[in-house]
C-alpha cells in the first residue's frame, strides 16, 4: 500500500510540472503582429524582489527564443533609453490578491528600481504594451494560480501563440 501511495504521488508530481505551463488563451492577449523572431521585447524588471528576477531571466533564457531586454518601468514608459521604434512591446507585471509594498533604490542618477515585498497569496500576471501606441493589452483571462513564477506561463504561453 505505501509502494501504491508513494508512485502515487511522485506520478502528480512529476505531471504537475509548472515550467510546461501555458495559457490557452494566448491568441487573445498577445498581439497578433508580435513576431518573437523580429521584435525585441522589453521585459519590465520582476518587480517580486531580485531574487524572483534572476529566476524569470533563466527561465526566459532557457524557454523564450526571442531577442528581449530588461528595463525599470520608468524607463519603458519613456523614450529616454530605447527607441519606440526598436522595442515596439514591452511586459509589464501587476499583482492580483495579496498586499505589496514598494520601495525604491536608485543605482544611478538616472536608474531607480522599484521592488516589492509582499505575502504568499499573490499572483504575478504580465501583459503587453505597445510603446508606439500606449495600448495596453489584456492579461490572460485564464486564473493564474501560480503566484510569484507568474512569469512562467506567460512566457511559455508567448513563446507558444507569437508568430515565428
């Protein structure tokens, strides 16, 4: 009986793997001109804390084919740094349930990174802006219940729907 529970629950856990995570309803939330092999995306800085953006940086970089670049928010927002024409979309993250509080540190004059600690009922969701317009997009219309590795599905789900 052990035996039983135990393959049991090594079956659920290897088939729950979240890293093969999508959202099936890309098509809706990417922008249909996005093209992963052509645009280069500007990814907002996982604001969670630095520990959760080196963990989105490996995880785009071992999944995302796309040619992407981090930025403050700040900086997506303006034309300061990257062209609008170059980085036509960027990702910019928001937090669902739990609380967040934001503190500011400044690497430079002209550099202020915002980050966030908050608790463990949050749920990290992206979507796509278009600099050249100011559109926002929506966020995925799929529950994410995958808290701070929001960027997971997200990524794979991008990664899935975009053009090639």
């Amino acid at each position: 009986m052990n035996k039983m529970l135990i393959l049991f629950l090594l079956l659920i856990l290897f088939s729950c793997n979240v890293n093969k995570r999508f959202y099936k309803d890309g098509s809706e939330w990417i922008p249909a001109n996005f093209d992963q092999s052509k645009d280069i995306l500007l990814v907002e800085i996982y604001p969670a804390n630095e520990k959760w953006n080196i963990s989105m940086v490996d995880f785009i970089n071992k999944h995302y084919s796309g040619k992407y670049q981090l930025a403050d928010k700040n900086i997506i927002f303006s034309d300061s740094k990257y062209s609008r024409k170059v980085y036509k979309y960027a990702v910019l993250w928001r937090i669902h349930g739990g609380s967040a509080n934001s503190v500011h540190t400044s690497f430079s004059p002209n550099l202020t990174i915002n980050s966030y600690s908050s608790d463990a009922s949050e749920n990290w969701t992206g979507h796509f802006y278009d600099r050249s317009t100011g559109k926002e997009y929506p966020e995925t219309r799929k529950y994410n219940n995958y808290g701070l590795k929001g960027y997971i599905p997200f990524f794979n789900s991008v990664a899935k729907y975009s053009k090639r």
